[in-house]
C-alpha cells in the first residue's frame, strides 16, 4: 500500500513538473494590420485589413537600454492577421510588435504614435494562460488621401467637422 501511495505521488510531482515547464515560454502573438481610409488614426467600419504587411516582434530589457534580447518577424494573411510565436520566458522585458512594412503603395504611411503595440511574454504577470495567446492592439497604415465615404462614417460616430 505504501509503495502504491509512494508511486502515485511521484506520478503527481512528475506532471506538476512536466506542467510547470510547460507553461513558461510558449506563447503566440495574434494581431491585425489595417489600412486607415479615412486618416483618423484608429479603425472604422470602412477599414481595410491588409494582406501581406510586414510586422515584427522586439523584446527589450526595462532598463532603458536598446539591446534587442528576442525578435520575429511575420507577414499577414488575408484578413490582415498575423500569428507570431515567441519562445521564452519575457518577465523582465518590453515586449512590442512594430509596424514594418506596407505591401499598399497608397497606404503606406506610419500613423505617428500608433506604429507599435505593446504585449505581456509572460506566464507570471496575472494573465490566464490557457492557449498561451497574447492579443495586440490593431496596428495600421493611413492612405494618402482619405475616402470620400469617411465623412458618412465619422458623422455616424458623431465626430463634427473642424472645417467646413
């Protein structure tokens, strides 16, 4: 009987381990890159997703230094998502996804302060781990001259014109 209880026991810290190793350091990054038609710097109902944009995954130490300790680079698909995997445990570090590249020649221009979004690549910071999926902000790229249905749209969110 005692034999049987010592078995167990160790079948049960073997998975704990097994488990434990599991969890820290497998993650996918999931986001979308869209074309901003109208020029307002966030996504409309008029949106494009783009296909083909290049993104990548930068993680930094926070001790303000520039030294990259991981990247991945990955393109979207159709629907103007991106799936990135990230190996590794990230606690200490700043973890972004950055716009790279456009495949759109007419919708190619880097919103100023929406180039980049951060993302936890971590399994000890308070989030759920199951699936190990970390979701970034959508990410996009402003056309050269808005569509003229974006006064329609942003009349319907109830923006009002600066100029008339």
């Amino acid at each position: 009987m005692a034999k049987a209880i010592a078995l167990i026991v160790s079948a049960l810290c073997i998975l704990a381990i097994a488990d434990f190793a599991h969890a820290h350091g497998e993650y996918h990054v999931q986001g979308q890159i869209y074309c901003d038609t109208c020029r307002v710097q966030f996504a409309t109902r008029i949106a494009d997703p783009i296909e083909g944009a290049a993104v990548r995954l930068e993680c930094r130490k926070r001790d303000g230094s520039e030294n990259v300790t991981y990247s991945v680079e990955g393109v979207t698909d159709v629907e103007g998502l991106y799936h990135l995997p990230v190996e590794g445990e990230h606690e200490n570090e700043i973890c972004e996804v950055i716009l790279v590249k456009s495949p759109r020649e007419d919708c190619s221009e880097q919103m100023d302060d929406f180039n980049r979004a951060r993302v936890v690549c971590s399994s000890n910071s308070g989030i759920d781990n199951a699936g190990q999926v970390r979701y970034a902000n959508a990410l996009g790229f402003m056309i050269k001259e808005a569509l003229p249905g974006c006064k329609q749209v942003l009349d319907e969110l109830g923006f009002f014109p600066l100029h008339e």
